[in-house]
C-alpha cells in the first residue's frame, strides 16, 4: 500500500486543540510523500511544541483506510518550549 492509499489524522488533547486554534497553528501534512506510515513513539514538533505518537487507530471511513495517530500534550513538564 502506497502512502496515497491512507489518510493520516492527528488527533490531539482538548487543552492542544484549543492551543492550536488560539495560535492560528495550521498542522502540517508531515507524512505527505512518506513510504512508511508513523509509529508509537515517534515525536512531531509543532508551534514550539513537541508530541509524541502514544497510540495508532487504523479505521476504514469506506472509501479508503485512515490512521489515527493519539498524540500526548504538547505541555512540556518544566518551562521549556522548544523551537
């Protein structure tokens, strides 16, 4: 299967979701072109935010497969941002 084949979604925290509208932060398809699909563990950088993929959902909305990635809070433990 091919990376055309899928759609991969993002699915963030209520608190992040709220944080990305506030900041005007438009997600990036960061899979676009990709011959292998993310896995748990990896790390997405985002607004000065980092998330890590904590859980993978392949689901079919019957037309083509969809992966749903459950990213952790981009809250960082201590005040550091990243960027």
């Amino acid at each position: 299967m091919s990376q055309q084949d899928i759609q991969i979604v993002m699915v963030f925290t209520t608190d992040d979701q709220g944080w990305l509208r506030r900041e005007s932060i438009e997600v990036p398809k960061f899979w676009r072109g990709h011959s292998v699909a993310p896995s748990t563990g990896d790390v997405v950088r985002l607004g000065g935010r980092q998330f890590v993929i904590e859980a993978r959902v392949w689901e079919h909305d019957g037309t083509l497969p969809v992966l749903r990635l459950f990213l952790s809070s981009g809250h960082a433990h201590s005040d550091t941002t990243f960027g």
